[in-house]
C-alpha cells in the first residue's frame, strides 16, 4: 500500500462529514437550487454501493440530497488523487447511476407496488462530479458519448451526460480565500506539497484566519487536525513537530497552524545543515584517501538514512492511524 491510499482516506473523511460536503455542493457546484443545503438534507448511501465495485476506491461516495419542495437529488462524487487520469471515469459514473436509479425503483416499487410502472413515474436527477487534486492536468472526456465509437451515428442512442469536474489546481489562493470556510482551508492546505510550500500558509490574511476561528466548531476542529496530521506527513514533517501543531491547534485554534508555518524555516536551516554535513565528510573523505573517505560518508549518511527510515515508518502509522480516525466518521 502507498502513502498516496492514505490521502485517499484524508478526502473520505472530509467528504464524509456532512457539514463539510454540504458546504461543498454550495460553494463548490454552480447549481442555484444546492445554495440552500443543510447537513441535515443529507444522507450517505456509500456503503450500499461501493461492495458491487471490483475496482471499488474506499473515496467514492454517493449521496441522496433531500431537496425541499423538490424531488431528491442524488450525488456521486469520485475523488481522484493520483498523477495518472483515469480514463474510465465517465463509465464508471454511469455504472453507478445505473445502480442508483435501479435502486430507486426498488425503493419506490416497495412504498407502492409496481409505482415504476406509472405512466406518470420520474427518475429523481444524479448529479455525478469527479473532484481532482492531481499534480497534471485532467484529460480525460467528460461526458460518456465522446468515450463511444461511431458516436457521430449512432449518437442518440448512446448515454449523454456530463460529470462535473471541480480540479483543485483551477482553484488558486486568492480564489479559495474569497470562497472561505474549512473546505477552502482544505483546499488551500493540500497544495503545500513540500517544505518549501508551506510559505501559503504563513501568507493568508488575517482576516480569513479570523473568520475561520469563529465559525469552526469543536467537532470540525478535530477534524481539521486529522487532516493537517495527513498533509504535513506527506511532506515529511516530523512526527514529534506534527504532534505538537495538531495539539495546539485543537487546544487554542487554528491560528496555531499559520503561526508554526510562517516560522518552520528553522526546520529547513536543519535539513540544510544536514546535506552540507554530508558534502563536507563526503569531501573530506575523498581528501584522506578511500579507505577513509568510504568511512566518512558513511557517517555522513547515517541521520540521512535514518530520517528516511522514520519517514517509511511515519507514512505507515498515518496509514493506520487513518484507519482508526475513518471509523469515528462512519
């Protein structure tokens, strides 16, 4: 198992919480009659459908809006994290409305027998969207017809729908900030990709952090830490340092999160310290002759071999401590 399965669960777990995807379809989907979804309008089929995927992804999720004065929606949304697109997104989405809209009829046939039989009897809508925050770009078509031979003649018989694609990188800093909310500073927080990244956090304003402190509640606060814990062990901060941010930020806010980034460049000093120890013993070496030198790399190389030792180990604990936290959500 890769490190990038425990991102996986990272997202599952945002979109798992129904203030979070709830937010998401009001900020995030341009869709007029989802501005007024509340977490109580939604309920989580996930499990019901993902054990009839082969190739089921532990992120997929589906849900069932209840739209007021409206017929309900239901929502599949695919969560796509690797470089590599996948190609088979527009037939995976319609296996699953399929399976959605079968089970709708069940369901209706059940309240009232044979109720699909009406002549007046209505699909509800599927709104499918593919949320992407891959490092290339999204080439893959997105809707169903273009991934179908001689669709130019027999395009009307063929299945004609578009997913929606929300992709992360079209979304920069300030556009995110505009948007705010937790979900942004999700957003904004997966971008960091290495030591180096973690300048965006130090940089966002003030009065973004503000409103933010005032409108995350506990429970969401706890949520944010798990979160943070997964991104800051993708990009190798070491496991003590993460403890002690994740701490403050659940004790005293997540201001906590932006005051340990704008001053993280001690750790950097550090990792410079330790390739220059390097250089040096490996020239050193070179200078005293080979038997030496071997013996000076070496040595030079033990606190690099050792942090990537702890860095194997930290991604397999995130894997299992993920594990663990995923279960509280469910």
């Amino acid at each position: 198992m890769t490190i990038h399965k425990a991102k996986d669960n990272c997202f599952k777990l945002i979109f798992d919480e129904p203030e979070l995807f709830a937010e998401f379809l009001r900020d995030y989907i341009p869709i007029d009659i989802l501005k007024d979804v509340t977490p109580d309008d939604i309920e989580d089929l996930t499990e019901r459908f993902l054990p009839l995927f082969q190739d089921n992804k532990d992120s997929d999720t589906v849900k069932r809006i209840n739209l007021r004065n409206n017929p309900p929606l239901f929502v599949i949304a695919i969560l796509e994290h690797e470089s590599g697109v996948s190609h088979r997104a527009s037939f995976k989405m319609l296996q699953y409305i399929t399976l959605v809209l079968t089970e709708y009829e069940k369901e209706a046939n059940k309240e009232n027998l044979n109720a699909s039989s009406a002549k007046d009897f209505k699909y509800p809508p599927v709104l499918p969207i593919v949320f992407y925050d891959g490092g290339g770009k999204w080439t893959s078509e997105t809707n169903f017809i273009n991934k179908t031979e001689l669709n130019e003649i027999f395009g009307k018989y063929i299945p004609n729908f578009e997913y929606e694609l929300i992709n992360l990188n079209d979304y920069d800093e300030k556009t995110l900030v505009k948007i705010g909310g937790v979900l942004s500073l999700i957003m904004i927080a997966d971008k960091v990709r290495g030591i180096d990244d973690l300048h965006t956090l130090s940089r966002l304003p003030q009065d973004y952090i503000d409103k933010l402190e005032l409108n995350v509640s506990p429970h969401l606060k706890k949520l944010i830490t798990d979160v943070i814990t997964v991104l800051l062990r993708r990009i190798n901060v070491p496991h003590d340092e993460i403890g002690a941010i994740t701490d403050k930020i659940y004790e005293r806010g997540i201001e906590e999160m932006f005051a340990w980034a704008d001053n993280y460049d001690v750790q950097e000093t550090r990792r410079i310290a330790k390739e220059e120890g390097w250089a040096e013993g490996k020239a050193e070496g070179k200078a005293e002759g080979k038997a030496e030198g071997r013996a000076a790399s070496d040595e030079a190389w033990k606190p690099v071999v050792a942090e990537k030792d702890a860095m194997i180990a930290a991604q397999a604990a995130t894997i299992a401590e993920l594990s663990e936290r995923l279960k509280k959500y469910k």
